[in-house]
C-alpha cells in the first residue's frame, strides 16, 4: 500500500472536497486524485461513484465545474475522481492532445514508448480502489462509475468488465465503440499495437457484441457536441444494447455540447440515478 | 454605447451561459464579463443578479465554480459577472495580488497610475447596466447584487448607494470595512489617495454610519476562512447594522473557509433570497 498525502481539503455542503496525492505503483509516477465525502455518521460507510475524465482533463476539471456535490451530499454517495494518465518528467507524450498525458484512455499500454507509465487499467480497477478503501470510509460493495467522453469510454468498459463489481454505470457523451472512431484508432493503436483483435477488450461496443453484459445504462449525448457525429456515435452503442438484450437509457439533449455546461445540467440525474441503484430503491 | 462581441456561448441547464467582451469607455481597455440567461419566453423580460468577485477573478470564476446556474434557471433570473478590474499591456499593476489588476475594489481612482483605467465604480455602476440593459432580456426594474470578499464590498457599497436600484443585497464573506482592514488600507489608499475621509463613500461600515441605509442583508461568512479576522471583520457590519436598524442575517458557517466551495455550498441560498425579493413573494 502506497502512502496517501493530503494536497487540500475543504468544506462543501456538509461534507469534504479533498486532492490527494501518492506514489503510484502501477504507473510508477504519482497520481492525483479527488475524493468528496459527504456528511456521514461515525462508522457509517458510504457508497462510491467513480468519476472519469475525458481528453485533457485531471482530477480538477470535475470537481470544479462538474457540480456534482449537492447532490452527493443529497445521496450521501462519495465521489472519487482520478486523473486521466500519469504524467511528469520521463512519460512518454505526443505533440497532440488525444494521446499521452492527459489521454491514457483507461488501458495497459503494451507498446513503446508507452508500456512503462501507461496503465491506467490497472491504475483504475485494482490499485486506486484499494487506496481508497483503505483511506475512506467507503463500502466497496455499493460502487457506482459514471465518466465524460474517454471517462465515459472508460465507464462502460470497466463496468462491462466487472457487472458483479458495480451496481449502476452511466455515462456523458462517451466514446462507445473506439476501435471505430479516429479519437479511439489512435490511441489504442498506438498504447496496444495495431492488432485489432487486441482493442476489442477495450471498446464497450465490442465488448457487448462478444457477450459482456451490465444490466442497465444511463448516457445523456448533446445534440450540439462538436464530436458527436465522428467520435462518439451513440447510434453504435444503441444498436449493441438493442441486439444484446441491455436496457439502454439514451437521451439525446437538444442545444448541449461536450463542455461541462452540459455535464453539470446533467449531473444531479446521475447521481440520483447511481443512488437509486446503490440504495436499492429502484 | 460600445459594441459587444460574443466569446462564447453554452447551453446549461436549459438557458445560456455566455461569456462578451466589449470596449469600455469607463476603462479605456477591452472588458469581459459573464452572462447566464435561464430559458423564458419571447419577450419576457428577466430580473437580474449582479456577482461581483474578489481578488485575483475575473468572470470565469464563479462561471465556472460558483453553481449559480441551477438556482437562477429554477427561478428564472439572469446573472451577470463582470470582470475585477482593467487587465492588458499599458494598464498599470502592482506585484502583489492585492492591488491593480484583479483588484479593482469597484472604485474610480483618483491617484497615478491607477486613475487612467481604475474606473471600476463607473464601469459596474452606469457603463455595463447600460450595456446589459440594451444587449439582454432583463427588467432593469428588478436587480439584486452579491459577491464574494472584495466583491461583497461591492455589493454592499453599491447597494447601500443605490438603495433605490436595487432590491435585494447578498455578500459572501465580504470585505465589510476597508477602511479598517489591510487590504483596504492599502487599496484606498493607493487609488483614492492617503486622506481617509474620501475612503468612507466606499466603505460599507462607514456609508452606513454616515446615514445610508438597505432594508435588509444576508451575509454568509466561513468559520475557517483565513481571512475572517484580519480582513473580513463581520463583527463590524453587525454592530453598524445594529446601531443603524438594518435587518443583517449573518450566518457564521463552521467548517468553511474563502473558497469558491464555501460560495456554491451557499449560492443556491443566496439566489433564493434574492429571488423572493425581486419577485415580492417575500
């Protein structure tokens, strides 16, 4: 277990907005990572609703404009937002912002010069969630995970991967089917090779073709979004859910972009929906 | 009148967070400020909440942190967020945050070098209503004020002298007495000159003694807000409030501190407040 240091915390609706900081031994760098805690009894452990980011973003952009605490402290649901990739000195990064740091699209790179800071996968599913175990009072048997564009790709992928492991997944205009996309061909070309066999265990609508299942989705898409028609392409997630059997909640969002003016409208309906089914009430 | 050019603009919660730049005549630079228009009818004409920021914002802050927009879209009151302070090349500046750019303290200064561009008093008074009320669907009869430390000194100031304009005034952790404080002292000082008596028309403490007079005040001020006892000295406006029968509700808020945290913990209680009185439901 790595050391966890407190980079800041404060106040908000009842509870706490912290940053915290350590050496992360999947990446090999530190990480960064937000944790809100709502108000909560002594003893009581709280549910959790993972965060993840989209291209270019860190733990900060979420917990700054993504207005999700009234709503946590609501649902008494904690918040855990990590950053997109690891990043410094000595990591690997391309010129562009689709790929490198701030880009790691929730994966194990198994190629140069990537390999050896970019996993994110494991960094995300095995050794942040035994931190925060550790560190918060949280009951990991009441976890949630929602996420925004590459965060919304690696929402439904993490959860495709582990139904037994989350009980609700949602999503804000998520890259649904990379191997599919330019944004997706990239990347994964890139961190896991060109053989796209490979990729298919990193894309959610692939996943669902091959036989992954999770029994419900949330995913609000703004009709506005700059990247819907090239990157994100819903229509393919919903065709996937259709023949697969998956009740699909798909709300298309007239006037919204893909900036956090649109995730913020939508962010009270996330988490409720994510309370709903880590409270059982739905 | 100058004329106003759209940096940006964002569907949010049903209306349209904008973000305008315009020429000001007050300034004599380029201004940029924010604007949140809730969804409403052809030709229905909005009542509008003024937040003025502290040191170091300019409009993005609370645009992006602040969570007004929830509140002002279920109450159906615009928000605009003027920027603090002339900013470019030739505009004069001060090493430390606390004065010059970012830190106009909404006054016009007298003094060199500020008095060219420090016009901030004329600019938020008279330049950008002016400009709102010809570029956005408001009621101008209906306008309310908040803000935030430096900016609720300006809130408070400025209502206490449009007692008549507006009909609600709110502050978050607000400089109350800057005669008498630190920062005020030295900002003053420096744009209205080392003779004190100028500095009370600017001083909500001092403008209350000297005979203005609001109806009533909501103030929210941290507990833990490192400022409280140097600089913020709510302690002050009280006793001002209470010699002079203005109805304050100051609410010390344990655990907070000067954050923009603390300011969208409480922000929905401050639209709230403003709303009943620019509706006269309360």
């Amino acid at each position: 277990m790595t050391t966890m240091t407190t980079v800041s915390e404060a106040k908000a609706f009842g509870g706490t907005q912290g940053v915290y900081r350590h050496a992360s031994t999947a990446t090999g760098t530190d990480m960064t990572f937000a944790v809100f805690v709502p108000a909560h009894e002594a003893g009581e452990r709280l549910p959790v609703l993972w965060y993840l980011s989209g291209l270019t973003c860190t733990h900060a952009n979420v917990m700054d404009k993504g207005g999700y605490a009234r709503a946590c402290a609501e649902h008494r649901i904690m918040l855990v937002a990590p950053d997109t990739s690891p990043r410094g000195e000595g990591v690997a990064d391309d010129p562009a912002w689709d790929m490198g740091q701030g880009a790691g699209f929730y994966v194990d790179a198994t190629e140069a010069p990537w390999a050896p800071h970019f996993r994110m996968r494991t960094y995300i599913e095995d050794e942040l969630p035994a931190l925060v175990a550790a560190e918060f009072p949280v009951d990991m048997g009441a976890q949630a995970i929602t996420g925004h564009s590459m965060g919304g790709h690696g929402a439904l992928t993490i959860a495709l991967r582990h139904p037994d492991r989350f009980r609700s997944c949602t999503a804000f205009a998520p890259i649904v089917a990379p191997s599919q996309v330019p944004w997706g061909e990239k990347a994964l070309g890139g961190y896991l090779g060109q053989d796209r066999a490979a990729w298919r265990a990193h894309d959610a609508v692939a996943m669902i073709e091959d036989g992954a299942r999770f029994p419900d989705l949330l995913v609000d898409q703004g009709e506005a979004d700059n990247f819907l028609a090239e990157q994100l392409r819903p229509d393919l997630l919903a065709t996937a859910c259709a023949d697969a059997g998956i009740d699909l909640t798909l709300r298309m969002q007239p006037g919204y972009d893909h900036s956090y003016h649109f995730i913020s409208t939508f962010m009270a309906d996330h988490v409720a929906w994510a309370a709903g089914r880590l409270r059982n009430t739905v």
